[in-house]
C-alpha cells in the first residue's frame, strides 16, 4: 500500500499540473497578505478563494490522474498485490501530492503572516476539504468506466457542492420561512464538506454577527468546542464514506 | 501431467452481452496453449478472469488446487503481457523495473529479453517517450523477469519488429522446455503453428475444441494450422 503510494508521488510530483497548482495558491495566498495590511481581511479574501479553487482542482486532478492511470491499475492487478492495497495505495499517494501543494501554497504562507486560532482552522478545513474532494473523486472514478463521463460527474458534484446546495438551501428557507429551521440548518450544513469548511472558518472571524439570528445559533453551536469537534468529525466523514464505497466498488469491478 | 490452471463453469456477462457462456478447461506445466477465436469471442475475458481482473459472475478458477477469488498471493507465479501496456508518464524504464521487483518483492531472475531487447541502454528514457513497440518489449521483459510457472501473454506479437517478435518466441519455446505453461491469445495463425502444442478454440464464449496441435492436423490432413482450422470450423459437424 505504501509502496504504491510512493511510486504515484514520485510520479505526480515529477508533473507540471501539480507545480502549477502550487504556484497559483503561492501566488493567491502571498499577493493577498501583501496587499492588505489587515491580516483578517487577507484571511476572509484567502478563504473565499480557497473554497473555490480547492475542491475545484482536488476533485478534477485526482479524477484525471486516476483514469489516466486506469492501465497501469489494470497492470497492478496482474500483480500479487490485492486491490485495496492498490486503491488505499493510489488514495495515500493523490492526496499526499495534492495535500503538499495545500500546505506549500496556502499553510507555510499563513502561519508566516496570519499565524492565529482563524489561520489555524483554514489551514486544518482546507486540507480536509482537499481530502474529501479527493474521496469524492474516488468514488467518481470508480462508479464510471469511461474518463468523459468520470470527470463530467466530478465536475458535476463540484458544481453542486459550490453553487446548486446553496440555491437549494435558499430555496428551502424561503419555502418552510414560517417554521424555525435553525436546527435543520446546522443539519443541511453538514450535508456540504464545502460549507462545513466556510462556517467553521468564518465563525473564527468576528463577521458571523453580520450573519443574523442564524447566524447566532451556528456561533453557539460550531463556535462552540462540541460544535467545531462536530464539523470536524464530519469532513472526515466527507473523506471516509466516499473512500469506503469507492474500495467496495473497486473490489467487484472489472479491468 | 500436472494441472496447474483449472477452470470450471465460468460464466461472465457484461451487461446484457454473455461474454463467457459455462467454459471449462485445465491447463498443465510443459506446454503452450493458443487461446484463438474470432474477435470478441472472450479470449481476453478468460485471461483476465485468470488473472483476477474480471470477476467470474459463477464458475471457478483453481490454481494449483486452490480457488483464486480473493486472493492475490498466486499472482506472484504468473508472468503477464498485456495487450498494450501502459506506465506512468513521468518514470524511466529503470524506475519501472525496480517498482515492480518492489511490489513484488522478488529479484529479477531472468534478464534474456531485457538483454536481447537491449532495454538496459533505455533505462533512462521516461514511458512517455517510449514507441509502441518498445511499450510492447517492456511488456515482455516484465513477463518473464520474475522466471514465474505461468506466463499469460496477450497478443504479444502485436508491434513489434520481427526481429523482436522473433526473440520472443524463442524465449516462449525455451520456457516451455523448462515445463512452464504459456497462454498465448493470437491472431497470427502461422506464429501458433509454430509454437503451440495445444489449441483453444473459442466461439461467442464457448470452447469450440480444445485439442492438441498434433491432433487437430492429423484429424483434418492438412499440414497448416490455418488451413486446418479453415476445415474443421467449415465443416457444420463441430
């Protein structure tokens, strides 16, 4: 499993895509801190980016690498290794890569110039975003044969998670106003790895009392230790189930 | 003599496409069996279900007495040439035989093809510069490295030079002596002839025959295997 992980980093690292995905949130990261002499509003500005563009490149990279990739899976069947050794294996290695670029273009940037509890959590809900991302790309990967279709539904679940989930949210509210959803709300939060990263990342900001009566309840319930504990647990969550079903898929697929 | 492979009412559908329709056969050390048949007629589901990349909807595969489904230790004995082969992008051919030693924790044994290949002088060369034919060669070289009982070669002929396809049959011949067995799938009629000591004959998922080379020649009087097996699928008996 390790072995196999090794080798893909040793492979993705080589690649120009990574380097570039590096240098673009070096680039994002360092011209926002500099621009701007406050620290929280470099903060804001750098998550608001980072929500965008991480599940963006995590879900459409790991999907890429995997099917073109899918030979030399098919190659490592043939080998007296077993296949969750070979998916855990490819997990391990994408994510490590993915995981560098994160922490080269995003973590060593704010702990060099907003090291603070807020810089902390961006640092820990984007590398789980990027996790889970890559979990989601798995389970893309796996459940389709054909890499137009795969990189079409990873496309798809980001669109969704980025811009549809809020709509429908919205939509939900505006239907069921009457009734108090504040509960409901923190429930569908957590349905959306996405959400779950800004809430936890914005409630660390002091904006969250621009955010109403809701916005009230999610500082006392994710603003609280049960509450960021909560939305951890559940970006795990974000990055096992995926993964989980990807590995069963994998174990019936065909070659 | 020996069984080695055992195979035992395997059935395989694809969707709605039967591809594998109750196929049962054995296979035993010393010997080359060509796997011929039209496009299409489940030559390479069968090698792949060996293998362990298709899994079986019903039926099962013996190796060495034992069931392959949910194993993967045998697959340290068998030595396969994918049809095309394909590497990651960014590593050397040097890289990518000291992965697989890696993965599979065996030392490279035989180095024939490596050598008649001249594949040494290349390790530096990355997989994505590499030309088909050369893919094709370390394909091969990776087949017979680990010196493994069975060798499963999946057209193997398919682009390389003659000169090369040449090499490669003299390697399947000298292994045979040494009584491995060698699956080989092929198009290519006259290489069979040349190499092969049984055939199997597969039609729409089905064992059309199964027979030695020898028997099949002697049956139909004919000196060639391509014309003997133009007699025996014309005539409507079989």
């Amino acid at each position: 499993m390790l072995k196999i992980a090794k080798y893909i980093i040793l492979d993705i690292v080589r690649s120009k895509v990574l380097l570039a995905y590096t240098l673009l949130l070096l680039a994002i990261s360092l011209t926002i801190f500099m621009s701007d002499a406050d620290v929280t509003k470099g903060l804001v500005s750098i998550t608001t980016v980072i929500l965008i563009i991480v599940p963006l490149v995590s879900i459409v990279y790991a999907t890429t690498y995997y099917f073109n990739a899918a030979e030399f899976t098919e190659m490592l069947v043939s080998q007296p290794i077993s296949r969750r050794a070979i998916l855990l294996g490819k997990f391990i290695g994408i994510s490590s890569s993915i995981l560098l670029a994160f922490i080269i273009g995003v973590c060593i940037p704010v702990a060099l110039f907003a090291f603070s509890l807020t810089g902390i959590t961006l640092m820990v809900s984007g590398c789980l975003l990027t996790l889970s991302f890559i979990s989601l790309a798995f389970l893309t990967s796996t459940i389709t044969r054909d890499k137009a279709k795969g990189i079409g539904l990873a496309l798809m679940l980001w669109f969704y998670f980025s811009i549809i989930f809020d709509g429908l949210v919205l939509l939900f509210l505006t239907l069921f106003a009457d009734y108090p959803l504040e509960k409901v709300m923190i429930v569908l939060t957590a349905l959306n790895p996405i959400d779950l990263a800004r809430i936890l990342i914005l409630l660390q900001l002091d904006i969250s009392a621009l955010m109403g009566y809701t916005g009230a309840l999610y500082q006392q319930f994710f603003g609280s230790g049960i509450g960021i504990v909560f939305s951890l647990l559940m970006q795990l969550v974000w990055t096992l189930v995926p993964l989980l079903f990807a590995l069963k898929i994998f174990k019936k697929k065909d070659l | 003599m020996e069984k080695i492979i055992a195979v035992d009412g395997l059935k395989k559908s694809f969707g709605r496409l039967e591809v594998l329709k109750n196929v049962s056969c054995d296979f035993a050390r010393g010997g080359v069996v060509s796997i011929l048949g039209p496009n299409a007629s489940g030559k390479t589901t069968l090698i792949k279900s060996i293998l362990g990349m298709v899994i079986p909807d019903s039926g099962n595969i013996l190796f060495k007495g034992n069931s392959i489904l949910n194993t993967f230790d045998y697959k340290k004995h068998i030595g396969y040439m994918p049809q095309i082969g394909h590497y990651p992008d960014n590593m050397k051919i040097g890289q990518l035989f000291k992965m697989v030693m890696d993965i599979r924790e065996q030392d490279a044994v035989d180095t024939d093809l490596l050598k008649a290949y001249q594949l040494e002088s290349m390790y530096q060369k990355t997989m994505r510069t590499l030309s088909g034919g050369t893919l094709q060669k370390v394909s091969a070289a990776l087949a017979f490295m680990f010196d493994p009982d069975v060798l499963i070669l999946d057209e193997p002929s398919a682009g390389l030079d003659p000169l090369a396809a040449e090499a490669l049959k003299e390697k399947i011949l000298e292994e045979k002596s040494k009584g491995k067995l060698v699956l080989v799938t092929s198009h290519i009629l006259s290489e069979a002839d040349e190499i092969s000591d049984q055939i199997l004959y597969l039609f729409e998922g089905q064992i059309k025959f199964y027979k030695t080379l020898a028997d099949l020649k002697q049956e139909t009087g004919e000196q060639k295997l391509s014309r003997a097996l133009t007699k025996i699928l014309s005539t409507p008996s079989c």
